[in-house]
C-alpha cells in the first residue's frame, strides 16, 4: 500500500515547472488508440513552431521540453526545431513512434543536441510487422532502439507504454527488461488509456455552448477500460517487483486524492539493481537545482549517476538500503566495484477523469504548451483547436 | 515598476501539499458585507462534523495551519473548543472573523486554548453600525482598537482582510500607511480585489448540466469593471506611495497562469521606519528547508519580531542589501534606531476567483482549501456546491444550443 505521506509532492506548478510540450505536426504514420491528436493542420510552419517554444519556455520556466505531434520525425525541420531548443538550452526530448529513426537521423539529431527520446511502443499499436505480438514480444524491438540510441552514445532512451485492461498484467515484464537494462534505458511511462466517455448522462459545453462529441470522431467504449489507476498499476508491478517503491507523485486537479503521476527512480549498474531513490533524494535534487539555477529539474543531461549519489544515503533510507545493497554486490562480484551507477525513472501516469463541471487533470502537469499564445494542458490540445476552448463536462444529476 | 516574475518565487504549495486549510464553523453572521460568497443556509455546524473537517484537511493537505471561517465564527458556540482542537492536533488555529463580538475574555480563552492567529475583515463596504460613512483612513480607528487588544493580549498574531473595490482602491495607501507604522502589532494584511458574478445582459450560469437561477446568488455585479480589479492594479497603488515596495512570492491562476493570485511583499522595519522588503531567495530557502526539516510548508512566520540576524541575508537576497543600507544610514543619523527591534510584516494582495473568458480562474496552489462532503474544494466555491451541486460554468447564449464551429478533421473515425 502506499502512503502519501512517505512520497515527495513535486514542488512544481504552470508557472515553474521543469516540462514543457510543443508539436511539430499532427501527421503520423500509426494511429493508436487512446491517442488524442487528430489530423487538422498537418506540419506546422517552423516560425510557429519556434515563437511557441519561446513561449512556452517564458511561460512555464522549463529545463526541458518535449517535441511531440503526430510524429516528430517525419517533420521536416526536426533537426532545426531541436537545434533552436538546445540553443536556448532546453534540453529537447522528442517523443517518437521510432518508425522513422535510423541511425543517421539519430546522429544528426544527437549533433543538433537532443537530450533524450522517448519511443511509443505498445502492442495496441499493431505496428507493420509486430502485428499480434504481445508486450512481452515487443521487448525485441524495445530492444532494438535502446541498443540504436546506446551505439549513438549521447542521446537518452525512454518508452511510453498505454496500458488497457488485458495489457495491464504485463507491466511486470516490460519493468524487468527496463530493469536489465538500466545502462541503455533512462525511462519509462506507463500511461493508463482514457478518452472522453460518449455516453447519454454525459453532456459537453465549449465556450458556453453544448457541443456534439462526435465531431472529434471519438468512437464509444467500454468505461472499464477508462478507469486503471496509477495505484492499479503500482499493485500490479510491485507484485512481482518487491524494490519497486515510488518516491514522489502529482495530484489531480479537481480530486486531491487520485495520483497522476507516480514516479520510482532505480539505481542500478549493467550488473544488477541497487535500489531505488527515496522521497528525500527526489525533494533535495529538486529544491537545490532551483536555488542554484532558478529552475526546476526535468533529468539529468547524463544518466550516469556515479557513486556520489550514495552520499545522499546519509538523509534518504531507501538509498541506503541500496547503498548496502550495493556493498554486498561489490563483495560477492568485484565487477560491481568498477561498473557505472545510472539511474532509471520508472513513470505511472493517470490522465484526465471527468466529473461534472470539472475535469480532474494532473495537477502542475508537466506537459503544458502554447496555443495561440496561451499555456494549455497539451491532452487538451484538440478541444481547442476544434471547439475553439476547453471542453466542460455536466454530468446529469 | 511592472511586476517581474524572474525576481519572484512561485510557491511550491499544491493540492495535496499545502501549508494551510480551511474550515467554516457557521454560516450565521451579523453583518452582510458585499463581496461575501456566503449564504445562510445551515446555520451552526454540528462540532463533530467541523472535526471530521479539520482531520480530513490535515490527512489530504498535509496543512500546518487551519483558518476558522464562516459566517462569523466568534458567534459560533463550540469556537474554543475548535481552536483547541485545532492546537491538539499540532497545527496552529487562525480565526477570521468581523471582530465584533471579541470581548477581552474570550479573546483570553482564545488564547488559552491555543489561537495563533485573529484576522479583522474590517473596511468601508461593510457599513458597519457605529462606522457608517467612515473613509478606509477612518477605519484606521478601529483597526488601531483590535490591533491593541490583541497586542495587550501578547502570544496571538493579528491580521487585516480588506477588500478593494473601485472605490476603496485609492484609498489602499492611507491603510498601508496605518499597518506599516504599526508593525510591531500587525503581522498580515490581506488586500483581496471584490469579485463575484458577473449579471450584465446575456450572462447566464450552468451547473450540473442545468441552468440555474442566480438570482438569490449575492456576490455579484452587473459592471463588470467593478468586479475585475487586478493584484497589479493594487500593487501599482501601494508601489506609487511606498517605493520600495516589491514582492517577493506569487501564486498563479489555475487556467490562467500569468495572472497574480496572491502576490506578497514581506516588509522589513521598526515602527519608526519601513527599511525595506525580504527577496524570493529568502523565502524560497525558508520554503525549502522548512519542508526539508519538518515535511510540510510553511505560511506566515513563527516569530514576527524577526531581529537583526536576518540582516546576515543580506549576501544572498538583494532585497534584504537594499534594507540593510538603509537600516544603517538611519543608524549613521541616528545611532539610537540600533536599539529599535526589527519585524517582518506580510502584505497579501489577492485576486480571487473569477471567470475570464468562459474559464474559472481559480489561485493555482490555494491556501484555503475546505473539506466537502469528504471531498476537497477551495472554499470560495462553497456556495457553489452548497446550492447547485457544483462548480458554475458560464453559458454565453441563452439556449446553451449551437454546433461547434471549427477546423474540419481527417483521420481517426472521420477518414
């Protein structure tokens, strides 16, 4: 069971947050279910996209943001885009199905400066030539882009996995392959599937007027399916993960109580895990970052950790068990004595639950963006560009 | 001077992590001030009910601080035993409340039992009997008569509420001028912009999928420029007669987060002279290593007579330099200000919620969060729920009918 109280509460908010969002374009080569992006504009002009980071950065005051879409990768000017953030020093994270990424784009992109990618690999996707494949079987191609990105040597490697009702029981197995791999992967988010419930109790308004859900082409669904919780997924890993033990969180907006995010970070070498970083490490990294450079702290530029992360076993319980940890493996394999620390962030997401007048949304939400001159949340982003503002749910009563 | 975000800190508080909460005792008040968002509806609240509030705040905010509210919370009978709950549970109880039935013995039993802190709502709206036509400059008599009865009383801060209207805007400085002399009595003053709904022709409000009727709804006007003052408007007024005022920390809004929620400047001074104001890096380190030491945050200070050590600060906060240079060229004219105690006094310029453009703009990091029905929600949105159910939307066509007009869509569903 978790207690709240053990986690850390991001210290984040719109204002001061280390995230940030901007989209290239709304094309794409998949279309995955659960995903909230609908073809409109197609590639939007790079000045555009260029005033939004800029504003966005202003804004939010963000150490790092997201190049998302559609896919990034088949935008034109990607390599531009990533420049111009690392230029302002940004650090850029694109979020990417893969499909596109060769190892030259990827060293181009690394020139340019990008951070980190994260890759949308899940079985619902039925990408070309992974069709029914399950979760388990996709750690192949998983495999695939971390050992691409590893040989790259420079840009970080993370995954963003949906997860429905009969996807959920392989949670455990993604987790141990990002475990094994802890030198080539640096993330991982877990994101329950939701979409808006087209359902007769459920009405919806846009700028004071009732508006037809079925403009977005949403199609009906199972309310079943829309309901895993972060804690569900929490359960679901720890089970079989006994180390698995977050170490701060998110809350929704509307309802204090539900977790949005929930975040375990790892401590590991090639060889083996230690451990995880406890709430006081996360708080400490966070508070000093911003005294010292008037932000917030999206991830470290290298995923190597090193040793001196131990020190902090001195205030947080949880790294020292995995400081022990780590002293007993160095005693039983020398190898452990000379292997590099990392660290791997471990992220469960819950998006947005609708209640009547409100929409419960992840509370300082790190992936707000600019439209038209003004921060959004970036789930959001279609509700405006179709309905002109931000969709207000009434539930009858 | 326009306000700058980069020399500000933005409180780290949030939802579920928040330094404050709120609890209302009674919603029976014997005065009707304008600007007030609450209705009598249920009168005196059962204590166990109040109880079960203040323990769900504390569990689901992590709060060290609770303000009593209401209504009028000193006509509440159980009100000592609530602030001595309050105290019993480690958390330090704030009282807000009209002042008029304080006496001098229950203002004792109040502090017997534990209040840390009483704030007066004291201002010219409010048409209070005996102070009818009196200017905010007159009501300086009175907030002199509270801030002496709580001084006289030792141990309890005491707090001003005010709220500013078009008409009471000019007059922000002559109170200011009050509670900067008074610095040794007075540790918060509170100025919050009147808002309400906006009545003007085609507005109409929904809630819970139905158009409700607002027109027992009190807080409200039909100018809407009476009902959109801004924190800036007012921090531009006090700046312009105090110069070195400046804020040090912000609270944003939730769907628009460049407005100033909460905007605070922290006076530093003696009640001969305002030295100066305490920087963001101050109080983003006090923020910081607060939650470090204890795992909650922090709001108001333990000890207002705040000395001349927090002059040490002053290699890390330019705003503290400033008033340090200035403590000593008073001192250089006249050494025997050395020997003059020096408090810190927090100014709070609030703006409410409010809807802009068909979004309720709620203060993103609220420190006056309530428990509902077992649900948390800020606690200007009481009525809200009280009366309809929940949250109010704004409607901007009378139907509440009309498609969607916007860019077509390929792709999903629609190909």
């Amino acid at each position: 069971m978790l207690n709240r109280r053990d986690l850390y509460r991001f210290p984040w908010s719109k204002p001061d947050n280390p995230g940030g969002w901007v989209e290239v374009t709304d094309e794409c080569t998949l279309s995955c279910r659960g995903c909230y992006r609908h073809k409109i504009e197609g590639h939007r002009p790079l000045d555009e996209v260029r005033q939004d980071i800029r504003d966005c950065r202003r804004i939010t005051n963000c150490d790092g943001m997201a190049i998302a879409g559609g896919e990034p990768l088949i935008y034109p000017h990607i390599v531009d885009v990533v420049e111009f953030m690392a230029r302002l020093k940004i650090k850029p994270t694109i979020l990417s199905n893969g499909e596109k990424l060769t190892p030259a784009l990827a060293k181009e992109l690394k020139k340019a400066g990008l951070a980190k990618i994260h890759l949308h690999i899940d079985s619902i996707q039925n990408r070309p030539g992974w069709e029914g494949k399950n979760e388990a079987e996709l750690n192949e191609l998983r495999q695939y882009f971390a050992d691409l990105l590893y040989e790259t040597k420079g840009i970080q490697c993370g995954y963003h996995v949906t997860v429905f009702r009969n996807t959920l029981p392989y949670l455990p197995a993604i987790t141990e392959w990002c475990k094994r791999n802890i030198h080539k992967v640096q993330h991982i988010s877990f994101i329950a599937f939701r979409t808006l419930p087209n359902t007769p109790d459920v009405e919806y308004f846009a700028g004071g007027r009732r508006i037809d859900l079925r403009t977005l082409g949403d199609v009906p669904h199972d309310p079943s399916e829309t309901n895993i919780t972060a804690e569900e997924m929490f359960e679901e890993i720890a089970d079989r993960h006994r180390d698995f033990e977050p170490a701060a969180f998110l809350n929704g907006s509307a309802q204090v109580e539900t977790t949005k995010y929930l975040i375990a970070i790892y401590v590991g070498s090639r060889n083996g895990i230690y451990g995880v970083l406890g709430a006081k490490t996360v708080e400490l990294v966070q508070v000093v970052h911003h005294l010292l450079k008037g932000r917030y702290l999206s991830f470290l530029r290298s995923p190597v950790v090193g040793r001196k992360v131990f020190i902090l076993a001195l205030v947080d319980p949880q790294l020292r068990r995995a400081f022990a940890d780590h002293l007993r493996a160095c005693f039983r394999d020398p190898r452990h004595l000379v292997s590099r620390i990392y660290s791997q962030s471990i992220h469960l997401h819950q998006p947005n639950e609708l209640l009547d007048g409100q929409v419960n949304l992840c509370d300082s939400c790190l992936n707000m963006m600019v439209y038209r001159g003004k921060l959004i949340n970036s789930c959001r982003l279609d509700e405006y560009r179709v309905f002109g503002t931000a969709i207000v749910p009434a539930i009858a009563r | 001077m326009p306000i700058d975000r980069k020399r500000m800190y933005k409180f780290p508080w949030s939802k579920a992590d928040n330094p404050g909460a709120w609890v209302e005792v009674t919603d029976e008040c014997d005065l009707s001030c304008p600007g007030c968002y609450r209705h009598r509806l249920e009168g005196h609240r059962s204590l166990e009910g109040v109880k079960n509030d203040i323990l769900l705040c504390q569990r689901s905010t992590n709060c060290g601080r609770i303000s009593i509210a209401g209504g009028e919370p000193l006509i509440y009978p159980g009100i000592v035993e609530v602030v001595d709950f309050i105290r019993r549970n480690r958390m330090q109880p704030v009282i807000f409340s009209n002042g008029q039935n304080l006496s001098r013995e229950l203002a004792a039993e109040l502090r017997k039992a534990g209040l840390h802190q009483i704030f007066f709502h004291v201002d010219s709206g409010q048409d209070r009997p005996g102070w009818e036509g009196r200017s905010e400059s007159g009501l300086n008599d009175l907030r002199q008569f509270y801030a002496d009865m709580i001084w006289d009383l030792g141990e309890v801060q005491c707090g001003f509420n005010v709220t500013v209207s078009r008409k009471t805007l000019p007059e922000v400085p002559s109170i200011l001028e009050w509670v900067r002399r008074n610095i040794p009595k007075v540790q918060n003053v509170s100025l919050i912009a009147l808002r309400g709904l906006d009545f003007s022709e085609g507005k109409r409000y929904m809630a819970g999928g139905k158009f409700i009727d607002t027109s027992h709804w009190q807080s409200g006007s039909s100018d809407s420029r009476e009902i959109s003052i801004t924190s800036e408007e007012i921090y531009e007024v006090v700046e312009r007669s105090f110069a070195e005022t400046r804020p040090s920390a912000y609270l944003s809004g939730t769907a628009r987060p460049e407005t100033h929620k909460f905007l605070i400047i922290l006076y530093l001074g003696s009640a001969r002279k305002i030295y100066g104001t305490v920087g963001a890096r101050t109080v983003e380190f006090n923020e910081a290593w607060t939650h470090l030491r204890k795992g909650r945050y922090m709001a108001g200070f333990s000890q207002p007579r705040i000395g001349k050590k927090i002059f040490l600060l002053a290699g890390l906060d330019r705003e503290i330099r400033k008033a340090l240079f200035r403590y000593l060229g008073t001192a250089l004219r006249s050494p025997a200000r050395l020997f003059d105690p020096v408090y810190i006094q927090c100014i709070n310029i609030q703006q409410p919620n409010e809807i802009l453009d068909g979004e309720v703009n709620l203060c993103d990091g609220c420190l006056n969060q309530m428990a509902y029905k077992g649900n948390l929600i800020p606690s200007c949105q009481l009525d809200e729920f009280r009366l309809y159910g929940g949250p109010i939307m704004e409607m901007t066509e009378k139907s509440g009918e009309g498609p969607g007009d916007g860019p077509s869509i390929r792709g999903p569903g629609n190909d």
